[in-house]
C-alpha cells in the first residue's frame, strides 16, 4: 500500500452486546498505542482513522476506530466480510491492516 504503514496480527472476533451488534476484531495494545501516538493528528470524530484491512482474500476500504475504555483501535468487520471469509465470533483470525 502506498505510502500507509502496514500492521499484522492475529485477534480474535468479538460482538458488541447490543441486539444484532456489530462484530469486530480488536488491534493489540502495542499497535493501538503506537499508531494513537504516531497518528492521532489524522484521527475524524471519534477517534476514527481511515484505513484499509485484509482477511483471507478480502481486501476493503474501512476506518478503525479508537476505543477509550480498553484503550485500543477497533476494527469492524461488515457481515459480508464474515460471510466470505466464514467468520465466526470468538475466532483467532489473522489480520492486515494498513494506515
């Protein structure tokens, strides 16, 4: 990717409690804090970053988000991109993840 800086890891899904909650994988701590600390200037509202991520052979434009309370970015995964790649929560997957 051009010019982006690129993060690998592996993380297990989860699923936020709320009815038909969102799932997301979140990036481990030594990632989120070195990108908040590098790239912060560039976060929107919320503490979103544009980014792109890969899983599997799916590749998509996205944003990760940061959340304040466990301290580390948040990436959603579209149900799509469950679907494709037979995502199942509390799963181990690899990830790409590029800012």
């Amino acid at each position: 990717m051009n010019g982006k800086i690129k993060y690998e890891f592996t993380a297990k899904t989860w699923q936020h409690s709320a009815p038909n909650g969102w799932h997301f994988v979140s990036l481990p701590t030594e990632i989120s804090t070195e990108i908040r600390e590098n790239l912060k200037w560039q976060e929107e509202g919320w503490g979103r970053l544009k980014a792109t991520a890969k899983i599997g052979n799916s590749q998509w434009e996205t944003a990760i988000w940061f959340d304040t309370k466990h301290k580390k970015y948040l990436l959603p995964l579209k149900a799509d991109i469950r679907k494709k790649e037979n995502i199942a929560t509390a799963k181990d997957i690899k990830t790409i993840v590029w800012i």
